[in-house]
C-alpha cells in the first residue's frame, strides 16, 4: 500500500511525495491530463497521506484515519449517486453535509453554487476528525458560472488546515484565475509497458490479443481495465463488413446480394443510439489506423493490429480520397446524433457516395 502501488505517471506521485516530505503543500492543487490515467486514484491517495496517522510523506492504508478517509470518499460518492436520481430539482442539494474528506461531482451538468457554498462553509471550519481538510472536485470545467467567482474566494484565501484538489482533463478549460491560483500536476498516458502488465494480471486477455488491447486503452488505466474483447469484436464486426464492402468491389457491376449485404451493414451500424459515440470511436480508429499505413507504411501504432492484412488490402483500395469521405461521414454522423435524424439514413447515404 502507499504511493509506490499507483500506477504510471511516475513524474507526478514523486512531485507529491517531495513536497508531503517538505511540507510545502499549497492550498490547492489542479490535476489535469487525459481520462483514465489516475488523476482521481491519485487525488484520493493525497488525501490518506495528509491524514495518514502513521506515515510521513505517504500512507498506510491501515491506520484509523487511511480508513476513514476510505469511507468518507465511499459514503460522498454513494450521496453523489442518491442526488442524481432525484426528480425534484429544488431537493437534490438539500442537506448537503461535507466530512473532512469529501469528494464533489456535477450532480447535474454541472458542480451547482450550492455545492460550492457547502463547500467554502466547511473549509473555513475546524476539521471535525482530521488535521487537514481535503475537497476533491472531480470535472472542475463543470463548475457553474454562477459558482466560479465563489470558489476562487477560498483559493484567493485558503483556509488553514484546508487543500483543495481539481481535477480535469484540459487545464485551459478552467478560467485562468483558478488555474493560476493552483499548483498544477500534469498526467499523461500510461506507458504500454504499464497498461500490458495490467492486462496480463487480470488474466482475462489471450496472449495473442494483448497488443490489441494495450493499443486500444491508448494510456488509459481505466479502459485497459473495463476492456471486453467480445464487447469490443461485436462493436467492430459491422465496421469490418461496411469498410470492406466499400473497399472490395466495383459497384457498378454489383449483384442485388451485395448491394443488400452493404446495407445490412449500414443497419447493423446504426442500431443501438445508446452505444453510437464508442461505435464512432471505433470507426475513427480504424480510418486512423488505414491513414497510419497510407502515409508512412509503419504499423508501430496501428490500433487494430490484429486486422494488420485486412487494412494493407483496404488502404491500398481506397487511398487517401477514400478514407477522407468516410471520415467525412463519420463527422456527420455525429451531427446527426446530436439532432435525433434518422441514423440508418444516414449511413447508407454514405455508402451510395463512397460507393
């Protein structure tokens, strides 16, 4: 246990122990970099460590406060939960009560004022069992507007005994006041070397398939840790019959079969609106991993890798010109999710233009 248990993103957790070990902690601190890699994993261990009763400059997750802190974060999510399947607006911010550890999400859209007064009326009191106090905001660019100015009062003038940790993915989203009034540490990706030794000690991936899904996480932890190989083949299945419909046959002489089996796939994309935006995604990978062999040849970062002789074969067939029109569609697929247009339509006007 302690801070030698996170994974990658090295540069960050020895920047945190430094200056535990200095007690030179400013009052706030901005953890920004891409989703997945440990920002909220990393912000909940600072929070143990600064209360850890045990040890200096790290934590034990065993002693009396480690454990309570757990808790603490425990209990604030499962309210976070309880508020946001509240129908009544006007109630889900009733009561809100924040412990010395607390740990603050939209429960709308947004982080609302009222969660922000909360938080500015604890952070100035006595720590009820702690010697610090810790707010975790977890989407910091969600924070209202109309709660903004009031956060950065208690940044302005941190409260004694009080840290306060935001954490987003793009620093820039947040307005340069906050920024600059916090002590920001930088997450990247995680090195494949890290995400494949976690694949490999979940035990739930064959040997063969580890470069796929170490490519797919692309740095992410958590997605290396939530991969499906099935889930993931049955999302990619209808993109390998659109793709390779489209990129192995003249249409000008195509059967009526063909031409059904082409929109049967334009079907099979299309269903499931819940599921369109990793449907998307997986779609843009592949038209990524075709531009990856067009125009260098190198498959050192070709996602799909283990589909390496198919996507030779569709590169070849549909050039540069071609994979431009499908990204096009892509991009107007997504258009179209956003004003509720019959999707289906959409993909099969694609297929009759790239056809």
């Amino acid at each position: 246990m302690g801070f030698e248990s996170f994974l990658g993103n090295p540069a960050a957790v020895l920047t945190l122990r430094d200056l535990l070990r200095r007690e030179a902690l400013s009052g706030s601190f901005l953890f920004s970099g891409p989703d997945g890699v440990g920002k909220k994993s990393l912000a909940f261990m600072l929070a143990k460590a600064l209360n850890c009763e045990r040890l200096h400059g790290d934590f034990c997750g065993n002693c009396s406060h480690c454990v309570k802190t757990e808790e603490m974060l425990l209990r604030a999510r499962e309210d976070l939960a309880r508020r946001r399947e509240m129908k009544d607006a006007t109630r889900r911010v009733e009561g809100l009560i924040y412990f010395d550890v607390q740990f603050i999400e939209p429960i709308t859209r947004f982080i609302l004022i009222e969660q922000i007064r909360q938080l500015r009326s604890a952070a100035y009191a006595r720590a009820f069992e702690f010697q610090r106090r810790v707010f975790i905001l977890n989407q910091a660019q969600t924070v209202h507007w109309q709660a903004v100015d009031l956060l950065l009062k208690v940044m302005e003038e941190p409260p004694e005994g009080a840290t306060l940790v935001l954490i987003c993915p793009n620093a820039y989203e947040l307005r340069p006041t906050l920024r600059s009034r916090c002590r920001r540490i930088q997450f990247r990706p995680v090195e494949d070397g890290v995400i494949r030794q976690v694949l490999q000690n979940q035990k739930r991936i064959q040997a063969a398939q580890l470069d796929l899904a170490t490519r797919w996480a692309a740095g992410s932890i958590a997605a290396a840790i939530e991969f499906d190989l099935a889930s993931f083949q049955a999302s990619r299945q209808p993109w390998i019959d659109f793709i390779g419909a489209l990129a192995g046959k003249d249409w000008r002489s195509a059967s009526a079969g063909e031409w059904k089996a082409l929109f049967d796939a334009t079907k099979a994309l299309a269903e499931n609106r819940e599921r369109l935006e990793e449907r998307l995604k997986t779609g843009y990978t592949l038209l990524s991993d075709l531009v990856q062999i067009i125009e260098t040849g190198d498959t050192a970062r070709v996602v799909n890798v283990d589909l390496l002789p198919r996507l030779r074969q569709w590169a070849d067939r549909l050039g540069l010109d071609g994979v431009e029109r499908l990204k096009h569609g892509l991009d107007e697929a997504y258009r179209l999710q956003t004003r509720n247009v019959n999707l289906q339509l959409g993909w099969e006007a694609l297929a009759l233009d790239s056809a």
